[in-house]
C-alpha cells in the first residue's frame, strides 16, 4: 500500500506511474475531471466509453455500460482501464456481474486496472460495493484507491491510499517521491487510528444511515417540485434530469451550464453541470442534467427544498 496526498494524487501518481507516452486509458463517462487530466500529463490518449441511462431513468443501477462498445474501443496500445464505483457523479454502484463482465474484458486484453472506490462507504441497501480486486485473476492487476477525506469527512486532511501488488505498489511509489514525496505524518496517524476506532463504533454502518437519510430527503424535494431524479446507490450525489424546466440557454452556451447558472441565480440552489464529466464528443449527453449534493446539514437541505419550490411555475 502507497499512502498519498489524497485520493487525486493516488489517481495522478498511478497513472503517471503505469502510463507511458502513446499509451490509451479508457475512461467510462461521466468521470471524475481528474483523469483525463492526469492521462494527458502522462503522454497518454485518453478514451471514452459512456455509460447509457434509458429515457426517464430514475436509477442510477440503470445507467449500463455497452460490453462490445467497450470492446470496441480496446486497441493494441491500450494499457488501463479507470474504474470508478462509487461513480461520481452518478452515484452508480457496479455490481458483481457488472465487474465480473468487465473483469473478463480486462484478462482477456491484458490491461490494468486503477479502481477508484473513494466513496466505497456510502452505498444504499440493497446495492453492495465489491472491490474489483477481489474478483478471480484480478488482484495482481488492480490499484484501488480509497480517501480518508470521504471515509471520515476529513477532505482537507489529504490522506489517500492506494492498495495494490508489490510490483505495481513500487512503481506508484516511485511516481509518488516526485510528486509530494511525503505525506503528513500526524494525519496519518490519526486516520490510523480512526480506522481502528470504526468497527467498535460501528461508523461504517452510521456513515451509510445518516447519508441514505439524506439521500432521501433531497430526492423528496426534487420530486416534490416536478423534477427527475435519479436516485444514487453510492456516494453523496444526485443527478437530476432538467428536461422539464422552462429555462432559455444563452447562444453558444451549454443548456446543463445554463440551467445550474439560472438555479443558483434565480433560484438559489447550487448545482453542477454535468458536461464537464464528459469528453466533448459527449458533452450532449449531460445537456439535460444537474448533479446536486447532499453532504450538507439537515437545516441546510430543508432550506434548499423550501426554495427549490419556486420550481412550480418553470416546469413543464
């Protein structure tokens, strides 16, 4: 294991690490903004492969990746494949099919997997986190990287990990001397000894309680106000299909752009556009999305359903 400076120097370490110039990475859309960046310092060509929700989806286990799309996209120069489960921003959690699937395409390649399960945590009964790794032939081939930041809401902290075999935890340590080349000790210790604190206190399981609580507070509102959302399975995000708010997009702008900045204007709720979670060839996909959040406080999220009300008069 390779402790880093939080999770996104365990992405950028490791792709950097086992990432040479002309190298492809298949990156699954929507994807966390990180990785393409990282590919791209790395020499690498990124390659995107979407996940596809049908019309009026309202789960994010309904977002599916095409097999042979993917199969398609493999070329000789391919060398790893970025997972991310927990997704952010869907919240979709891969099940064991799903990642037995991908597993098989993955040995049949001979590719490399980095496993991205910072939101490992936070998942919703009845869906269950399965670590890729674990899966039959794939130890050897898979960095998964976890984030004390997300694990105990301690993002400032900046302790990340990544858990792989010997041969490839060397080359991530070799990538990571040149990056941060040590990480704060005393938070180290202190997530050393949280973890040990968290089985006898439960908090594993009232981490994924008091989000599935919040979770559902949200999706209530949103429902509430004629919206569509679709509903995580992990992590703290939810998408919302748009497509029935009557707002007009700007010339030259993007429509998911145009909506979050009219909703934080004129409504006074924050959200994200989703677009910038795609490549630009896909950017279409998010033109009817928002992501919202709901890591925020009880009072917070009330505030946020009272005003998302005045929805009533912009939906269709």
């Amino acid at each position: 294991m390779v402790v880093t400076a939080g999770a996104t120097e365990g992405i950028f370490a490791s792709i950097q690490a086992l990432v040479d110039p002309g190298d492809e990475v298949i990156l699954i859309e929507p994807f966390y903004d990180s990785y393409p960046a990282a590919v791209t310092m790395a020499g690498g060509i990124p390659v995107y492969v979407p996940l596809r929700g049908p019309a009026g989806a309202r789960r994010s286990a309904d977002w599916t990746l095409d097999m042979d799309e993917l199969t398609a996209a493999i070329t000789p120069r391919t060398k790893l494949l970025v997972v991310n489960t927990p997704a952010n921003p869907l919240g979709k959690v891969f099940t064991r099919q799903e990642l037995e699937a991908l597993a098989a395409v993955v040995q049949r390649f001979n590719l490399t997997v980095l496993s991205d399960e910072v939101y490992e945590w936070m998942v919703y009964r009845p869906a269950q986190h399965v670590r890729i790794a674990t899966l039959p032939g794939m130890w050897e081939r898979t960095v998964t990287l976890g984030s004390a930041g997300k694990t105990f809401s301690v993002t400032g902290w900046k302790i990340g990990w990544a858990i792989a075999p010997p041969r490839l935890a060397h080359a991530i340590l070799m990538a990571h001397q040149w990056i941060p080349f040590a990480v704060c000790t005393p938070m180290q210790e202190a997530i050393a000894v949280a973890f040990e604190e968290a089985a006898r206190r439960n908090y594993f399981e009232w981490l994924a309680e008091m989000y599935r609580v919040k979770r559902d507070r949200l999706l209530e509102a949103l429902d509430a106000v004629g919206l569509t959302p679709v509903t995580p399975d992990g992590s703290y995000f939810i998408i919302v299909d748009t497509s029935a708010l009557d707002v007009p997009t700007p010339p030259g702008e993007r429509r998911d752009v145009a909506i979050c900045r009219w909703l934080t204007t004129e409504i006074g709720v924050a959200a994200i556009p989703p677009s910038p979670f795609y490549s630009e060839p896909h950017q279409h996909l998010a033109k009817h999305l928002a992501r919202f959040t709901f890591c925020k406080t009880d009072d917070l999220l009330d505030e946020a359903a009272q005003r998302l009300r005045k929805l009533h008069k912009r939906v269709e």
